[in-house]
C-alpha cells in the first residue's frame, strides 16, 4: 500500500447504471447462439452451453467480492475479472450516510427466497433422480445441469442478500453518472476519511 493509500479492505458495493451484468450476459447470450447453431443437438454441444451458463452465474457472485482503496484523489472499486471503478473525487456531489432496510423486512426478503430455492431444489432433484435412471454419463450429467441451473441462480441471488444483512447503515456516494452503496460496518469512519481526503 502506498503513501497516499487512506484505506484499502474488502468491502460490499452496490454500483447504480452498472453495465458490468450486460458485458456478463452479451458474449454468454453469443456463446451460447453460436453453440446452438453449429452443434446444439448433441448432448455435449448442450452440455457447453449450460456450462457457459453456469459461468456468467459464477462471474456475477464473484462481482460481490470487491475491495474499495480510498487514495489522496479517488476512490478504486476492485472488482475480479472485471475493470475497476474508478471515482473521482471531484466528481463527488454527496456523501450521506443513510438507514439500510428494516431488520425484519430485511430477513424476510431473505427467509422468502431460500424457501423457494429449497423448494425448487427439492422437485428439481426428484426429477433428476427419475430421469437419469438409464441414461449414460453424458445424458446424466446434461439432465443435471439442466434442471439446477435455476436453483444455481437463485443460490447466487441469496448469496447477495445475505452478504448485506447484517448491515445495519450504508454510505450513499452520488456522482454526476452514478450512485455507489458503501455497506461498512463503521459508516462515520468511512464517511470521514472520504470528505477528509476530498480537501487535500
């Protein structure tokens, strides 16, 4: 870490007109139009194509993982597998610390879609375990991937949820181009060392 590092940890952000789930999306939505028209009826060309599937799941739960470097003139969102954010500090219009959702309705957002997900997993394996009855590796593994990859995505949405239930406050960050979520378990630390940096 540099002199002019004020802070450099692991840090939850939510990032406001992020495009990043586009850039995510486009080349799987690609991949998987190009697998389809050169070999989508066999079952490895499909089983290629749920791969990439799984694999834009797995970059978007990997975008959670972001650490935040608070330096002299801006502030670095590190993101893996993808470009940082960078902001100026002098495109900063306003730093507020602002309440996260009731506790309550905090969990509850959470308790509704792990009921759902263990639902779906439920009868998702239940047909899984009919269906492969017979069938080779290959047809084996294409009915699994095949009927948990709606289980996979909301395991991945749950995963977001609960990373920012303890959180209590959040530090709102407004730019001219967007808005930035800050979840810190020391929200008055955070805001501080920002607007302290700002006047340097």
């Amino acid at each position: 870490m540099n002199a002019e590092t004020d802070i450099k940890q692991k840090m939850h952000v939510d990032v406001f007109f992020d495009t990043t789930i586009l850039k995510v999306l486009i080349p799987v939505v690609l991949v998987i139009i190009i697998l389809y028209f050169l070999c989508g009826q066999t079952p490895e060309c499909k089983i290629l194509i749920y791969f990439s599937l799984y694999l834009s799941f797995i970059l978007l739960l990997l975008k959670d993982h972001t650490i935040v470097e608070i330096t002299t003139h801006m502030i670095v969102i590190h993101r893996p597998f993808f470009a940082p954010v960078v902001i100026d500090k002098k495109e900063i219009k306003d730093i507020q610390i602002k309440k996260n959702t009731n506790p309550i309705i905090r969990y509850f957002m959470f308790i509704f879609p792990l009921l759902l997900t263990v639902y779906v997993a439920y009868h998702r394996l239940q047909d899984v375990l009919y269906a492969i009855q017979g069938e080779t590796i290959t047809e084996g593994v294409l009915v699994i991937l095949y009927e948990f990859w709606l289980v996979f995505l909301l395991m991945v949405i749950l995963y977001g949820i609960w990373i920012k239930l303890p959180y209590s406050t959040l530090l709102r960050v407004d730019t001219d181009k967007s808005r930035f979520m800050f979840y810190s378990r020391d929200t008055e630390t955070l805001k501080k060392r920002i607007e302290a940096q700002e006047h340097l």
